[in-house]
C-alpha cells in the first residue's frame, strides 16, 4: 500500500462548545496519511496518476474555512469523509489539534482511521 503524508497542516475554523469558540476562528493543525487508491504514479511519473496533496490541502482548507464544529471528533470523521470520498482513498489517518488549548499543554487532538487497508 502506498500512503501519502500531510504533516503540520494548519487550518482555521470555527470549533468548540463555549460560546466565544463558536464566534471567534482557532488555529488548527492537522496531520494526514492518506492510502492511494492504487500506484500507477510510480510507474507513470505524471500527476494525473497521482493524489494531488495540494488539491487535498487546498480543498480541507475551503471546507473547513467555512463551517462550525462543536468537537474534534467531528471534525476529524468530516475530513476523512472527504478525503475516502472526494480522492478515492481506501484508507485514511486523520489527526487533528488544537493548538495551546490547555495550560501547560503543546496540543490537544484526536487521532481516526476510516476505510479499509489493503
């Protein structure tokens, strides 16, 4: 199986359940591993063969940019949706966190996998 990796993303939405997450962006990062659907790619060398990472980015970022989440969970499952859906992937790995959201802590998160691996 040959994955592609996204490390470190950062996305900004709207997410939390207190009444000033609901109205003011948070800076989240993500990290994904995304299973190709198959591995003409190695073989071909052209990007019509290949999962295009900027195309995922850029299409996370649109969605995200536009919508409200009241958990990570949430969120987490809606990325990984898209990206088993909208690229065609088998597999997906999708961490997502908050940056700083508790005292004394780098980040928070949660960690999925969805669809099946070969």
């Amino acid at each position: 199986m040959d994955i592609i990796f996204l490390r470190e993303l950062k996305v900004v939405t709207l997410i939390g359940i207190y009444e000033w997450e609901k109205r003011v962006p948070q800076m989240l990062q993500l990290d994904l591993d995304i299973a190709l659907p198959n591995s003409r790619a190695c073989h071909s060398d052209d990007i019509k063969d290949a999962l295009d990472y900027a195309q995922v980015a850029q299409h996370i970022q649109t969605v995200l940019s536009d919508g409200h989440f009241s958990l990570l969970e949430t969120l987490a499952e809606h990325i990984a949706q898209i990206i088993l859906k909208d690229f065609n992937a088998p597999w997906v790995k999708v961490s997502v966190a908050k940056l700083q959201a508790i005292r004394n802590c780098k980040q928070v998160g949660i960690c999925i996998e969805r669809g099946q691996v070969r």
